[in-house]
C-alpha cells in the first residue's frame, strides 16, 4: 500500500472548453474535500500560463453554492489555453509546485493536453519531486484513444443533432440547399453526430461527409443532384471542416497553427457552396455553429455531465491511492443496457494521439454513417431530466480567492519581429503581451493595438507613424 502523500492539489484547464468540462474540476474539488490527504485545492488560471505566472486561485475556500453552479455552467470556469510546454516551462512548473507544495496535479484535455501533462509527469520524475499527475479526458472532438468516449462529446453531439432538427424545420419549408460546416480537422464523430436528428427516411442531414472517407468530386455532385431530384429540390448536407475530396488536397489551408501544430481550418461549407453554384445553378445556403458546439449549454447531456463529474472524482481517488502517469478513461460495458464505468490508462498510450473513426461506423458510400455509429452515439446524448427555466440562462463564476505567489515573477521579454508593409499586421503571432509593451517596442513612435485577444494571449500589432514602416511584436514569456 503506497504512503500517504500530504499536500496541496492543483487542476488546469487545457484546449477548447465543452458544456461540461466544469462538471470535471467540481467533482475533483468535491472528491478532494473527502481525503484529509489533500490539504488546499488550487486551480490554475489558464491552464499551464496561470502556473507559470503564480495565477493561482483557491478553490477550498469556494461555497458549496458557488460549485454546484459553476457545474452547470458551460466554458472552462478556470480559463483555458493551447500551449505546448518547453523545457524551460516545465522546470519553472515544478518550481511553483514545490513553492506550494503541490503534491497533486490534475490536467483536463484532449490528446494534446495529455501529451503536455505527460511531459510533466516524466519531467517530475526526473527532478524526483514526488507528486501524483493524472489526466482528466476532455474534447468535443471523441478522438481520445483507449477511452470509450471523451466528455464533452455527448452534449455537442445532441446540440449538432438540435441543429439539424431545427434547420431541417426551415430546409423543409424554403428548400434549396444548406451546408453545415461541422469542427473535425481530422477525426468526423462530431459531424457524424447530425445522422442522430433523424426520424425518418427523408429527414436531414441527406449526406454526411467526414474526413475518414474521402469521396471523389465527381460523386458529391452526383450525391446532390440525385438528392435534389429525389426530395423536389432540397438537400441538408453535413460537412466536418476537414472534409477533402479523394486525390485532392484541403479545401481550406490556413498559415494560422495552434501551439502544437495544428493548422486551423475553416471554409469548406463556402467552397462547396461555391462548387455547386457553379456547376448546377443551385441556390445554396451555409452554416457554422462556430463555437456553440462547446457552450450551447441548453443542449447539455444528462449523461455527458455525469462522466464528466465521474471522471473529475476518479482523478482524485487514483492519485491519493498511489496512481501517477495515468489518465483517467470511460469503460463502456458490455449488455444490450447502455451502462459504463471509469478506468485508467498509461498517460503515454494517450499522449498525443487521435483515434479516427472506424470504418464500420462508416457507409461504404463515404456518404453517411452506419447503424453502428448511431447506437455508439445515441445514449450519450440523453438528458437533461430538469427542465429549462423561463429565465435566460445565467452562469456562474468563480469569486477567486487568490494564493499568494512564492517565487519571483516570471518577466515577459519583448522582441521586434519580421518588418512589414504599411497597413500590413502581425497576423498568426499569438502571444500574451500588454499594450506598453507594445508601444515600448515601437522605434519611430507610433500607435499599437490588439486583436484576436482571449485571457490567455493575442496577436499584437503596431503601425508606426512612418507609412511605410510597422514591425510585428513578439513578446515571449
């Protein structure tokens, strides 16, 4: 039996946030509250930056009242980030959880947030600083592997269900075409979601395309047409952003990339739209839910909300009996009855790695999903039991009791980037900076701004007084 470790805990919020990644923290600090083991309960504002700075808050101090509302409140309450650790920031991480004797780490995320929390699980053992690092699961996108599903997925996939049930309504009524643009850069269970809307043969969305199964050019216009002719001038399709025709490359390419690499995509819907105007004449009509995949919390899962929380707990419970390097997982039993458990699994089998979706949940077709996909799918999509008030929606927030930082504060360097053309902008160099240190940096004299800005960094930009001249800022923390 392992010894009892005594010390503090502290959790992080990584990658893009769902409706129910709060569920997560709040069944940690609930968990935590039971095991005297766990002194204080600490959560990192956005995620590694806010443990790089000493942005800590004490979640033990925050009421009951306070918790059970963040649980049901969408977005990542702690505030989130995309970034992969260096060297240098896995060293100044360990240094702030010995300042704070943190003895327990709990990092919430997709596969790249459990990549990070692995390279701070084996940084850890290196320096021999004892302290239990587990991985919380966490993404719309279902593309853990090991794990069954992903919390997260269940609530968007009954809100991109809603969606098509709803836009359906308004297909019926005016026809033409209408193409939704579903996130998926490389994995399609959120697209495939939509198939979930139908109740009947002809209901949307009439074709499904997912970046699994690529389909030549040839055959989506065939696909159209034939739905077009078939339902007197109407067709729903489902598109994931990372749809791409068989022999062709992307349909959209951006020069934006992620922290980890990942290029951002966007646009397929509009190039369709643009292909099939071009070849049929066709009045076509696109969408993007955007974000509200994450947050739309009026379409929240009974059952994704309680893994959630199941998974939130289980993290603590592993760590105080002994468990380092894992990830907490979701286990599906087996029976006819829709039933499941929590499991563990080495955070280096999921670091860093993407599970696409088999191809039996696939049509041969590469137009569609199988009946398989859809008895995957449908039970987590259940709930909620309560129903909705009368009133709009009000979220709950965090009163942010902050700790005091321990060690001298981490300085944010600023450097001039690469000239530019007048009126040109520093776009794709997302950094967190302030507007002194842009102006500071600025040769000439001259007017600095922002966009693109979340809590946790933007891109930054000046435009000197010379017309001609501007530079890039680039501010490295």
């Amino acid at each position: 039996m392992p010894k009892t470790l005594r010390g503090n805990a502290l959790f992080g919020q990584s990658g893009g946030p769902t409706m129910v990644i709060n569920a997560s923290l709040v069944g940690a600090v609930q968990e935590a509250a039971k095991h005297e083991a766990i002194e204080k309960f600490y959560g990192a504002r956005h995620g590694l930056r806010g443990i790089l700075f000493e942005e800590l808050i004490n979640l033990s101090r925050e009421s009951k009242r306070t918790l059970e509302g963040v649980m049901r409140t969408p977005s990542a309450a702690l505030g989130s980030i995309r970034r992969k650790p260096s060297d240098a920031d896995l060293e100044r991480t360990l240094d702030v959880c010995a300042a704070h004797n943190i003895r327990y780490f709990f990092y919430n995320g997709g596969d790249d947030s459990q990549l990070a929390c692995d390279m701070m699980a084996r940084a850890a053992r290196k320096r021999r600083y004892e302290m239990r690092i587990i991985g919380v699961p966490k993404t719309i996108d279902n593309n853990l592997v090991v794990t069954d599903t992903c919390p997260g997925y269940g609530s968007a996939a009954r809100f991109i269900a809603s969606w098509f049930v709803f836009s359906g309504c308004d297909n019926l009524a005016m026809g033409d075409v209408l193409i939704v643009e579903i996130m998926g850069r490389n994995e399609g269970w959120l697209t495939a979601s939509s198939a979930l809307a139908r109740r009947a043969p002809d209901d949307p969305p009439h074709l499904i395309y997912l970046p699994e199964k690529p389909v030549t050019r040839a055959q989506f216009l065939r696909d159209v047409k034939g739905c077009m002719d078939r339902l007197g001038g109407r067709c729903v399709i489902a598109a994931s952003e990372g749809m791409q025709f068989k022999g062709e490359g992307p349909m959209t390419v951006s020069k934006h990339k992620d922290a980890f690499g990942h290029v951002q995509l966007g646009g397929v819907a509009m190039t369709l739209a643009t292909i099939l105007e071009n070849e049929f004449k066709y009045k076509v009509r696109w969408d993007k839910p955007g974000t509200s995949h994450r947050s739309f919390y009026y379409c929240v899962s009974e059952v994704d909300r309680k893994q959630a929380y199941a998974v939130g707990a289980a993290a603590v419970k592993a760590a105080v009996r002994g468990e380092t390097g894992k990830m907490v997982t979701i286990v599906r039993k087996r029976g006819k009855k829709f039933a499941w458990t929590t499991g563990l699994t080495s955070l280096r089998s999921v670091a860093g790695k993407s599970k696409p979706m088999p191809e039996s949940m696939i049509a041969p077709t590469g137009n569609d999903v199988t009946q398989k996909f859809l008895d995957y799918a449908a039970p987590l999509t259940l709930g909620p039991r309560e129903p909705l008030s009368a009133e709009i929606f009000e979220p709950t927030h965090f009163k942010e009791y902050p700790v005091k930082p321990k060690l001298p504060a981490r300085r944010r360097q600023a450097r001039l980037g690469a000239e530019l053309g007048a009126g040109q902008r520093s776009d794709g160099v997302a950094v967190p900076s302030c507007l002194v240190e842009a102006r500071a940096a600025c040769p000439r004299g001259g007017e600095a701004g922002r966009e693109g800005i979340s809590g946790a960094g933007g891109i930054y930009w000046i435009h000197c007084k010379a017309p001609d001249h501007a530079r890039a800022v680039i501010v490295e923390d």
